[in-house]
C-alpha cells in the first residue's frame, strides 16, 4: 500500500492474502524453474511465485509460470472416465472400475487375435518420471507390447540418437552456468526468449557481466536473433552443410585442437575427407551463408578458449536433425570443447520432462539409459522386475510416427495415448484423422476432456494435472526436482501413477511384479538402479531434492555417504575425469554427407512454410489455450508473412488469407513482419486444424523425427473475409 496512491507510478501489487507457499516445479517448459504455489487461509490456491534459492531461475518465472496456479480451475478438465462403443456417438460417464477392466480386457482382446504388438503406447515428456518408470514397467513387463514410444519423437528424439551416435549415451553434457564461462555462444534454431524465457535470462545476465560472442543461426529474424552480434539466416534444412563448411575452414587454418582429437576421439581421417569437399564458396550455394561470414564465425568459434553450442527444435525438427547434432558435437570435439566450463554442446530440452521420459520410461529401451539390444540389461532389469528376460523384445519396435502409418496398413489395432495430441501435434492432420477413425480401440489418458484427439477415443481416462499429486522432473541440464502435492485431483481424475497401478493389478492379479504405491518409494527403485550408470541418482531423495532446489545428475549414494552436498550448479559430463560412453571411451567423429531432400518451394507453392512457438502459449493449447493471461495475446490462429511477399499478393496486414499446401488448407490472419524473409510464413502450430493440416513431416532416417519446419504452401487471398473469420475461429479458440 506504502507504494500505491501517493507514487509517481501508481500501481499496487494485490495482496492475495497467502497463507501458505508450496514447493513445485514448473510443468511447461524444460528450463525447470523452481516454483512456489501460494493458497489463502480457507485452501484456495491464489498465486505462484519464483523460489527465490534455486540455482535455475532465481526467483523468477515466466508468462506461463506466472499463472500456472490457475490451471488447476481452468474449463475442459476430464472429472469422470468416459465410454462409448463407437465414435460419433456421445460418450457416457463410467466408474472407474468399469473403465480399468473394459481396457484391459480390450488390451487382451486385441494382443490375443492379432499379436502383442498389435496395441501400441503413445506417452509423452509431460508426466512425472516416476510416472514414466511405472509405464515402462506395465509395458514392457506386463503388456509386451515393442510398439511404446513417446511425443518426444516429434521433439528430442534427433538430440538423443545424435547424443548417442556422437558419445555412446544420450544425456546432455552442459549446464546453465557454462554462459558464465563460456567465450562464444552459437544458437542453432532456438528461440530462448521465447522458449526458454528463464534460460535465456540466465545467458543475458552472463553476457551482461561479461561480454563474449552471440550468433545465431535461425532462418526468422527471432527476438533472439535480434540480440544477436551474428545472425545468420540460414536456408532451412541446411545446418548440416554449415557445419561441415565451418569444420572445412577450421581445419584449412589449423584451428583444430590436435591434442584433445588424439586422445579423445575415433574418426578424424574420415571426418576430414567429407568436410574438405565444403569449402566455404561451395557451402554459401546451399546454406546461403556468404563466404567471409563462415570464415569469421569458424574462427571466433575455434579461437575462444571456451566456446559453446545450444540448439532446439530448428535442428531436432529436420530430416538431418541427428546428423545436424553429430555436427555440433564434432564441431565441439574437434576444437576440445567438452567437458570445461564454458565449452560444450548443449542441447535445450523441449518438455518438462523429456528428460525423465528419456531416462526412464523404457520408450525406446529400458531404465536407467539401458539398451533392450544388450542382453545384460535385460538380464538385470528382467531380474529386478521378477519377469522373464525373453518377454522382453531383443530390438527397439516402432518410433511414434512409424506407429501411425502402422495403424494405417492394419498392423497396429489399439492405441492407448498418455499425455499427448497427436491429432494437433503430428504433422499432416488429414491423415492421422483417418487413422485414428481406424483403430478398433483408443484410450486416451489426459488431464482435459476437450483435447482434440478424444474426439476418436472408445475410452477417456481423466488424469491429473501439474501439482495434483507428487513426483520429480528432470530439466535440461539434468537437474531433478520435485513437484509437491498442492492441490487434491479435481473430481474423480486420478494421478497417472494411480492409473498405472490400478491397471498393472488387472494384467498380474497375483502381484508378481511389484508396483510401489507412492511416488517417493518409486523415486527409491529407480534410484537402485541408477547405481553406477552414467545417470547416477541413487543419492538423492525426494527430500533432499526439495531442500537443494534440484539436484543434477549424477549425484551418487556413495557421494552422499562421503559427505559431499548437492552442488547448486555446474555439474558437466565428460570432463577430464569421464571417458565417453563408447567402447574404448572414446567419442566418434562421423562423417556427414548432406542429403537434398526436403520439400522446396516451387512454382506452384512458393512460400517455405516454418512452424513453431510462441512464448504464451504452450503446444496445443489444452492448458494456455484456458488461462486469460496466456490466451489473450494470440488467441486466433495467424501466420508471420514479410511486407513485400504480402504487398505483391495484395494482403493487408490483419487481413484473412488462406494457406494451402499439397496436404490440405488452413485459414490465418496475415501479419506481416520482417521477422520473416520473402520467401517464409511461420505458422504456430498451437492451433487445431492448422499448420500441421499442411505440413508434410519427412522423417529423419535416424531418430525418426519429423521436419516439421520445412514444407512449401502458397497463399491466397480471400474475397469473404467473414466467413474467413468464421473459418478462422473455428480452428479452436477458446
Ligand atoms: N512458450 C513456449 N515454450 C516452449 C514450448 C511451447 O509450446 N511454448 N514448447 C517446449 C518444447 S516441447 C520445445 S521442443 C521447445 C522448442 O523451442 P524452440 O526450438 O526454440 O522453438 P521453435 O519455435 O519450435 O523453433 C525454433 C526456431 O527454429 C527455427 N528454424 C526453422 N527452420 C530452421 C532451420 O532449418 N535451421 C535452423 N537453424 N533453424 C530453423 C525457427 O525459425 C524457430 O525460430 O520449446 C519449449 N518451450
Ligand atoms: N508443426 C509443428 N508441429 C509440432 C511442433 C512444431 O514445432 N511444429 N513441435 C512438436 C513438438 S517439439 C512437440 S513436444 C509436440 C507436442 O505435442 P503434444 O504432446 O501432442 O502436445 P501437448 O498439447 O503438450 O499435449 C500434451 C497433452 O497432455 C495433457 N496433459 C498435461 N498434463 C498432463 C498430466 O499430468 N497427465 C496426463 N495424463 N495428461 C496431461 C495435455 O492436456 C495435452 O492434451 O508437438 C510437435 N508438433
Ligand atoms: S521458463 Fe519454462 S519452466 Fe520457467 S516458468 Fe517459464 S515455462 Fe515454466
Ligand atoms: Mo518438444
């Protein structure tokens, strides 16, 4: 009040009259932001506010942070499970007894008239990872089924198997204290200000007390991008030619760092012979970086004593996304930038928990970073589980979107989807329309009713949402942290942990394989198992997580019992102490020749199509879409189109327009912006029946991820632009 009437600035903050703050971790973003939620005397839960103590965001938070108290009151929450016996027909509230038992005897239906493989798992990066351990577990250990994989195919899955490739083991090398060291910074398609508010804060306030280079690499003109000493507008889906053509220069130069080539790493002779082929003329035709421009930056890069990389989706999402994060992570090694403060490769998770699902859930393998293809592994989790080491498949089964086309060709019959929407997130709308209209069964878990993809559901399980239960989530750069209980679940929905529990006892009644109840003994197994393997957390525990704010990994029991705290930050992998994860410890350099094969704009469809994010809201809006706060800045679908691409189509800025690729069409309000380059619209792809009823979405042939940033459309204009907003609207603005 002191600060309220008699100030020149006039405003006062409402006291919510907070009687109690508890501790959570923020469930958008990967950043992993510490998190209090504040409720009044009589329970009412009223604020969120930053902790102030954590290391990762200091007591700050973003837009979304900022109101995610109000999640828990938002409209379209799932109360009650929901059946129906055809799709079309209305669905009917059930108990949930009913519900566990028709799914599984509908699991059983399935698997026994056309084979295990034939019902398949779709989870997500978004629940809890003891959570995710608890699905691995029911999937692999009870149900048998090889096709359970995850959104994080349409997200991380590109930094994983380039991880691997690359080192020998997924995980990500850096952290967020490297910006405090580091002597040059490369983004590569990375939105931080937007995406990763309180990363991108962490880098500022680096780069304000100590001054180093910052370039980005990003075909838009991104805020971050505009905070940049070097932008380079990149032609998309060609990083990887730039990355050969920087090795090219760094080499020519001797820039190289001989010593840690030779005795860290496999390769060279190779790598050298693919990269001699780019000198910078020949790149500039492919990648439209000018000659001089890769020269400057491949020696800024080569000569900082510590220089680093962070990358997101504008890498991930391509048909060379793992090849493009080999590049980063041989541009890395070639030069010894690993494993020093300051000087890594580190990739920006996307989800809150992309990686405990990575870690844990047994997607594409099984716990603790093990491989279904060693045969120890399955010995020793087959033990730990009390299963039969031969019930496990001895190969990964299909990637998420191999699953789809799987349902299209009949192989597949029954789908369950945990926490994700395919129907609004997988590229080419049409066609996952009508193969979802396939599937004999579909199950959908999700904390909303209203999200798109139950539209073709036989069965809705309503989960909780964020602080309704209790649990960890693990962050970019591998920091675990908890989320209290805040709130009870909101009418009969239930904690995905409870879902998974209810149904392990109705695939072994006789309890053979056990399933902790709480979360906190769950935290316990995996911790057992983590023993000695690179993701090592057999130290902490759900308390000691919460009282050092987060706790990185690895953070062993040994560690513990010899006295050593929890670092606050700055825990690296592959320091001088750890080898790589290959055999013989060594990292691979591999050598990456550029394949042409994306979707370009042509005569017919001359607009590169890029798609994305925006900070306000989160993917497909089940969440954002319902918080005022979040919703209002862009609450109808829009397209960015540059000022001269649309004067010479006649579109006025504002104006309706429609957007039309060889997939199907979608109406935008046109903005127009220099943040795009003639030839580019970016769409973002929050909205239902929008951008992905027009991409295309080539895999890449090693992680399987979509490119969902390259396609082509043309735009036109549109004579009834009421109906236009009509049609707009229509596109799901709640
Ligand atoms: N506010 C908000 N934050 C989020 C999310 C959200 O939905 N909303 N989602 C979270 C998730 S799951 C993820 S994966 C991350 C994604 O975070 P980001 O990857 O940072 O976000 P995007 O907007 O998908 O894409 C980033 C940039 O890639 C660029 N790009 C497109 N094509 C190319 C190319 O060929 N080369 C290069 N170098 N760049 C290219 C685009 O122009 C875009 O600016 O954000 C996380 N944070
Ligand atoms: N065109 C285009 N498409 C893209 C992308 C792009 O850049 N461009 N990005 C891709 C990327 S990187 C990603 S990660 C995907 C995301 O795609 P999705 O995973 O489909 O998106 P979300 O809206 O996050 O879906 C998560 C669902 O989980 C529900 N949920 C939230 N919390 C809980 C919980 O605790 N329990 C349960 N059971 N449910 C919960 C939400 O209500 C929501 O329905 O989209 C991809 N699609
Ligand atoms: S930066 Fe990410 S983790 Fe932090 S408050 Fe914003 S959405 Fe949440
Ligand atoms: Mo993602």
């Amino acid at each position: 009040m002191l600060f309220g009437r008699n100030r020149k600035n006039p405003i006062a903050i409402a006291d919510k009259k907070v009687a109690n703050w508890t501790y959570a971790t923020c469930g958008y973003c990967s950043t992993g932001c510490a998190i209090e939620v504040g409720k009044n005397s009589e329970g009412q839960v009223v604020a969120s506010r930053g902790v102030a103590s954590a290391d990762v965001n200091r007591g700050k938070l973003c837009l979304k942070g900022m109101y995610e108290h109000e999640l828990f009151d938002a409209a379209g929450r799932g109360e009650f499970p929901l059946i129906r016996s055809q799709i079309g027909q209305p669905f009917e509230r059930t108990d949930w007894d009913t519900a566990l038992d028709h799914m599984a005897s509908e699991v059983n239906r399935i698997q026994q008239a056309y084979g295990r493989d034939a019902f398949a798992v779709v989870s997500t990066g978004q629940i809890l990872t003891e959570e995710f351990y608890t699905l691995g577990k029911l999937t692999r250990g009870l149900l048998g089924t090889n096709n359970y994989d995850g959104n994080t195919t349409l997200c991380m899955a590109s930094a994983v198997s380039g991880y691997k490739r690359s080192f020998g083991s997924d995980g990500p090398p850096g952290c967020y204290e490297d910006f405090e060291h580091t002597d040059c910074l490369i983004a590569w398609g990375s939105n931080l200000p937007e995406q990763h508010p309180i990363i991108y804060w962490r880098l500022k306030e680096a780069m304000e007390k100590r001054k180093f280079p910052l370039i980005v690499v990003d075909p838009r003109v991104t805020m971050l991008a505009q905070f940049a000493d070097i932008h380079l507008p990149i032609r998309p889906g060609t990083d990887l030619v730039l990355q050969n053509a920087l090795m090219h220069v760094i080499f020519d130069e001797g820039l190289e760092d001989a010593d840690y080539i030779a005795a860290n790493t496999t390769g060279i002779d190779e790598l050298r012979e693919e990269v001699a082929k780019w000198d910078p003329v020949t790149a500039y035709k492919v990648c439209g970086i000018d000659e001089d421009t890769i020269r400057n930056v491949a020696r800024l890069y080569a000569q900082a004593p510590a220089a680093m990389h962070i990358w997101t989706m504008g890498i991930n999402q391509s048909t060379h996304g793992s090849d493009g994060v080999v590049g980063l992570n041989s541009l890395s090694l070639i030069t010894g930038n690993m494993g020093r403060p300051g000087a890594t490769s580190l990739s920006i998770t996307g989800q809150c928990n992309a990686m405990g699902t990575r870690e844990w859930s047994s997607c594409s393998g099984l716990p603790g970073y093990r491989q279904l293809e060693n045969p120890e592994h399955r010995e020793e989790i087959a033990r730990f589980w009390n299963v039969d080491p031969e019930f496990f498949p001895k190969k990964r089964g299909l990637a998420q979107t191999d699953i789809f086309p799987a349902i299209e060709t009949g192989q597949i019959k029954g789908l369950w989807l945990v926490a994700t929407n395919p129907l609004t997130s997988m590229a080419n709308t049409p066609r996952i329309r009508k193969t979802l209209e396939k599937l004999e069964f579909l199950v959908v878990q999700d904390a909303y009713a209203d999200m798109e993809s139950n539209q073709y559901a036989h069965l809705y399980l309503p989960a909780t949402v964020w602080a309704e239960r209790e649990g960890t989530f693990t962050n970019t750069e591998r920091r675990v942290n908890i989320v209290r209980q805040v709130v009870p679940p909101k009418a009969e929905s239930k904690a995905d942990l409870k879902i998974f529990n209810e149904l392990a006892k109705r695939f072994d009644p006789e309890g053979k394989v056990h399933f902790p109840e709480q979360s906190a003994d769950v935290f316990k197994e995996m911790g057992e198992l983590s023993k000695g393997r690179l993701l090592d957390i057999s130290g902490m525990d759900h308390d000691l997580i919460e009282q050092s704010r987060g706790i990185q990994w690895p953070y062993s029991a040994e560690q513990r019992d010899h006295g050593e705290a929890p670092r606050p930050g700055g825990v690296r992998l592959y320091t001088e102490q750890q080898t790589f994860c290959h055999p013989g410890g060594r990292a691979k350099l591999i050598p990456l020749p550029f394949v042409d094969n994306n979707e370009r704009p042509d005569e017919q469809y001359p607009f590169w199509l890029n798609s994305g994010r925006l900070v306000e809201h989160f993917h497909t809006r089940t969440r954002t879409g319902k918080v005022g706060n979040n919703n209002k800045f862009s609450p109808i679908p829009f397209m960015e189109i540059n000022p001269d691409a649309a004067a010479e189509l006649g579109i006025k800025h504002q104006e309706y327009v429609r957007c039309v690729s060889k997939r199907g069409d979608a109406v935008v309000m046109a903005m127009t912006t220099q943040r795009v380059p003639r030839d580019m619209v970016f769409i973002p792809f929050h909205f239902y029946d929008c951008v992905n009823r027009l991409t295309l979405g080539l895999l890449d042939p090693h992680s399987r991820q979509p490119a969902f940033k390259q396609s082509s459309v043309r735009i036109e204009t549109m004579a009834d632009q009421i109906e236009a907003a009509r049609i707009n609207r229509d596109m799901r603005a709640y």
